[in-house]
C-alpha cells in the first residue's frame, strides 16, 4: 500500500515532450489541498471515492474514474468513502499542453469517466516496471508511455458516461464499413444517413462531432488513399480510369482533391514512389 517511484531526471531528460516526474500505486488517497495546483496529473481511481474542487467546480470521482489536473491551477481532493485507493502519474514536458487542449480538446482540469480503466492500469504499471528495471533509457520509454496515455484519455474518458471517443465511434463503424465497401459508387448523404440509423442533418453534426472532420471530407480521404494503391499497383492505368474507380466522376476535381492532400499530382505521386 502506498506505493511510490520517481525516476532521475536529468537537464536532458526535460527537454523531451513528455517526461515522468513521478508514479504511484495502491495509494490510499489523504486529502490535498494544493491552491497554485502541481504539475499534470492523472489520478486512477481503483477503489472506494472521492472529491476534487477545481476551478469552483466540484467532481464526484467514483471507483473506475479518473481525475485530470492541470499544471498550475489550484485544487483540493479527498476520499468520501473511508478509504480511497488510487493509482497516479505525474508528468510534464513541452508538448503537454497543446496536446491536452489542442488535440484532446480539455482546457480545465477535471474528473472524467473511463470506458476502459485498466488500460490506464497498465500505463502506470508499466512505467513503474521500467523504473524497476536495469534500462539505461528509462526516461525515454517513459516518455512513450506517458505520449501513450494521454491518447488513452482522448479515447476513453469523458464528461458524461458512454461518451468516450471509442464508444462515440463504434456508433460509426456501420458507416465506415459502409464507406470502404463503396467508395467508387456515387454516396448521397440521405444513403449514409439511413446506414447510421440517424437523420441527415444529425449525421453531419454527429460525424463532425466524433471525428472533427466533415463526413465527405472523410470520404474523399479514404478515395485519394485507395487511389494511391491504384497509381502505384497498376501503371499503365490512366489518370481518368483511377479517379472514376475510387469513385470521382471528373477527373478534374479527382486531380485538384489530390493534390490538396498529398501536395503533388497523382501523376507526380506514382514518379515518385516508383522509381
């Protein structure tokens, strides 16, 4: 019980993205109190309950759920149950912020619930087995898994329950399959809608919404890419013959998309890559 590791941290150490400060398990979680906030942390909670404040916010956290706090803003956390056990990282680098509030999409510090507590388990874990061992690049493998967590929190904590990126796209799968089966037939948006289940206009601010991209924008991504197989499989095929079999009925706007994605014309793609 009560577990806890801090890895040697070196000037060149905190030049990288992202790197661990410290990692413990089996904690049983005291109260904090902490009003000008820490460094970043990830709070697990394994068993029993608790309370953050933040930002004159408070959070319920219960057993499975996970704590996001941010660098420098203040807290308080404490069990509500007579005892709370939890398993935490903390952790810094360059490249944290943007990817918590650029990419991930949180700006404040919260608590949030988890579709898949163990994976986040077995980061934690998983640093604490590398401080544990004779690698001279400990810090570096850290720093991986540290990269790795975060984009578990993109995939699998949320606000509100069920509503993690992973559950929000296994609604899509059925339109994704769909799409890949038929992108070189014409794709109307009431079809798509009809596959999801969903009216048109909710497909398009659902789809935005999971994804953050629009729905044709994704299927004129997955053409050019099944394009690209066609340019470099087949040679000798025409430019006009590719862009009508992934499913562009004027060749034309199949050569202005694509040069849009990949910088260069289908044309200057398959010289390139087949030299």
């Amino acid at each position: 019980m009560n577990e806890r590791y801090f890895p040697v941290i070196t000037e060149s150490d905190k030049k990288l993205p992202y790197y661990l400060l410290s990692v413990g398990q089996n904690w049983n979680q005291e109260h904090v109190i902490c009003p000008n906030g820490y460094y970043y942390q990830w709070i697990q909670s394994v068993k029993g309950e608790g309370e953050l404040i933040t930002c004159g916010k408070t959070f319920r956290v219960k057993e499975g759920a996970g704590m996001l706090l941010m660098k420098g803003i203040g807290h308080e956390y404490y069990a509500i149950t007579p005892s709370w056990i939890v398993d935490w990282i903390v952790f810094d680098g360059s490249q944290v912020e943007v990817f918590i509030k650029n990419i991930i999409g949180i700006k404040t510090p919260g608590a949030f619930y988890v579709s898949n507590p163990e994976v986040f388990l077995s980061k934690m874990q998983s640093t604490i087995d590398i401080l544990q061992s004779n690698s001279t690049l400990k810090n570096i493998k850290c720093s991986g898994i540290i990269y790795s967590l975060l984009t578990d929190i993109m995939q699998y904590a949320s606000v509100n329950p069920n509503d993690s990126v992973s559950n929000q796209y296994s609604r899509l799968e059925p339109l994704f399959d769909y799409i890949e089966q038929n992108y070189s037939k014409p794709l109307t948006l009431k079809d798509l809608a009809d596959v999801a289940g969903v009216t048109p206009q909710h497909l398009c601010t659902l789809f935005k919404k999971i994804t953050n991209t629009r729905i044709f924008q994704y299927i004129n991504s997955v053409r050019i890419t099944k394009s690209k197989e066609l340019l470099l499989h087949n040679p000798s095929m025409q430019i006009k013959e590719v862009a009508l079999l992934t499913g562009f009925e004027d060749v034309n706007y199949f050569c202005a998309v694509f040069k849009k994605h990949e910088k260069m014309t289908p044309g200057q793609f398959r010289k390139i890559n087949n030299c």
